[in-house]
C-alpha cells in the first residue's frame, strides 16, 4: 500500500498543491454528488416540487348553498326543509389533486366579549364529498374543474324556531359527555378551521367564523340574513 501511494505520488502532489486543480476537482466531486442524488431520489424530489395547489371557498349562494325539502324515505312525503352549506375546491395549479381530504380540525365558541373557547365535545372527523355514492371522505380534483364537498346543513330546532348545524362527517359520532353529539353545533357565534390536504397535495389551511340563530323556511331569508360567514383566515 505504502509503495502504491508512493508511486502515484507524482499525480497526486501536483493536485493538492496547485489551487486551480484543488478546486475544479472539488467542483467535479460536488456536482458528481449532487447528480447521483438526483438519480437516486428523482421520482421523490419531482414529487415535492410538483405539488397540485387546491383553494377553498365557501359561499352563501346557490350551487354551494341552496335549501333541499326532506322527504319521508317510505311514504315520500315532505317533512320539512334543510339549507345544505358545501366546500368549493378549486383546481389552481400543478397535477390532478389525489386522494384529497377535508376535515374540520377546530371549533371554537365566541362569547359576548369576543373571546373564543373551544368546543370541548367537538371531534376532528372528515367531511364527505357532494355527489358521491357511495359516500367517500377521499377523491380525485382534476386539473383545470372543481369538486363540492359537504360543509354541513342546517335545519331547523324540534323544541323551538332556532337553526342547528350538522357538520357532513363521513361517520356520524355517538353522543359524548353531557349528551353532547360532537358533530351538532347548537345557535351561536363560532370561529372554525378547515384542513385540506392529499397525496400530493400542498396542504391548506383556512379559518372562517359563523354566526346564525333563527331558522326560516324561506331560502332567501336563510343565507341573506339567519346566517352570517365570512372567511378570516389561511396560511
């Protein structure tokens, strides 16, 4: 070993000790490096860049928000009417959206001071997608188009003429402390957030506050007047 490095002496020396060829052969080594990672995580690295950019909106306003009559499954009969809310998502940039989901990871109550707290029997679950069958909480947003998903729907009190709001979940919870349903939010001002994220998706996250009270049977009256949203918040 030693009389080999001895012999390559004469074409090592001059590297080390001439500045020029140091660094053009550091510069090869590092470009060298820099290539064989790219070879070897290509398909990882194009995945992190090429992100699909989705946004969301929710508004007061038919297609999003429209009333629906409810029927009676067996007799078909109508008993009463519902104001579905639902979650626009919009294709922006980048791939198709893959197995993209919404879930509302936050709602907090706000009291007549402005103060928020969170619902302690509120519980983080997905929400389902508009027009699917059978129900799915996961779907493809193409390039270019749009997809719905249910926010919710209000519907009005059975012991007084107050609107509740039953969050969409993909499953409906069972009731938790003090009877409380985790998905049932009761009249009142509220701030929530909403998490959109996806295989390859550059998560989102936005924050909206609503606040509603009485319940109608006229559409109009609903979204112009018993509820009240507007978006406060996204990163």
């Amino acid at each position: 070993m030693k009389n080999e490095i001895i012999k390559q002496a004469p074409e090592i020396i001059p590297v080390l000790t001439d500045p020029a060829n140091l660094w053009v052969n550091i510069g090869l080594a590092i470009v060298t490096f820099f290539a064989l990672l790219v070879a070897l995580f290509q398909e990882k690295i194009r995945k992190f860049w090429n992100k699909s950019v989705l946004d969301m909106e929710i508004n007061l306003a038919p297609p999003e928000s429209h009333q629906i009559a409810l029927s009676n499954p067996n007799t078909g009969q109508i008993v009463g009417q519902t104001i579905y809310v639902r979650i626009k998502v919009n294709h922006k940039k980048g791939p198709p959206g893959e197995n993209v989901e919404i879930m509302p990871t936050n709602f907090w109550q706000i009291d007549s001071n402005n103060k928020l707290s969170k619902l302690k029997y509120f519980l983080p679950i997905s929400l389902a997608w508009s027009h699917f069958q059978p129900r799915t909480n996961t779907i493809r947003v193409p390039a270019g188009l749009f997809r719905h998903c249910d926010f919710g729907h209000f519907l009005k009190s059975e012991s007084d003429n107050k609107a509740i709001l039953l969050l969409d979940t993909m499953v409906q919870p069972n009731p938790v402390a003090d009877n409380e349903i985790p998905n049932r939010i009761k009249p009142g001002k509220y701030q929530f957030e909403l998490l959109l994220s996806g295989d390859n998706v550059k998560a989102l996250k936005k924050r909206w506050e609503i606040e509603f009270n009485s319940w109608s049977n006229v559409e109009n009256e609903m979204l112009n007047n018993n509820i009240i949203l507007k978006e406060i918040l996204s990163n």
